[in-house]
C-alpha cells in the first residue's frame, strides 16, 4: 500500500515515489540481501522506537530518493 497514508493499495505511490509502497520494501530488501519480512520486522520495530522516543532529524533525509531522481 501506500505505507505513507495507510490507504491499503500496497502498490499505489499515488504518482509520487516518495511514498513507501511494497515495492519500496522489497527494494530495501534487496539492497541488504534480506527477506521482506525481515525488512517488515525491522521497518515496525524501527517505527515503534521512533514513536517512543521521537524521530531523529536526519541532514540527510530524502537524499537517497534525490539522487535516484536526479544521478550525476
């Protein structure tokens, strides 16, 4: 779905890829040679210390989606 909005469509990027779907997942499962479910596991697990303990303000926020929209 769009994970960003909750609206239950698990592929639908609402014609923004920033927002998180299922192939945003996969992709990140990919990238670390991981299953989904581990990467679901650590996705909730990593949402649930950021809800209890705040969401850390990262410089780098958004910069891996920039530079995939916008290579060198």
């Amino acid at each position: 779905m769009c994970v960003s909005c909750g609206c239950g469509r698990f592929e639908d990027s609402h014609g923004d890829e920033r927002n998180i779907t299922v192939g945003s997942l996969r992709r990140a499962a990919d990238a670390s040679n991981l299953t989904i479910d581990q990467v679901l596991g650590a996705t909730a697990a990593a949402c649930n210390q950021m809800l209890a303990a705040g969401v850390p303000d990262h410089q780098s926020s958004g910069l891996a989606v920039e530079e995939r929209l916008h290579p060198d």
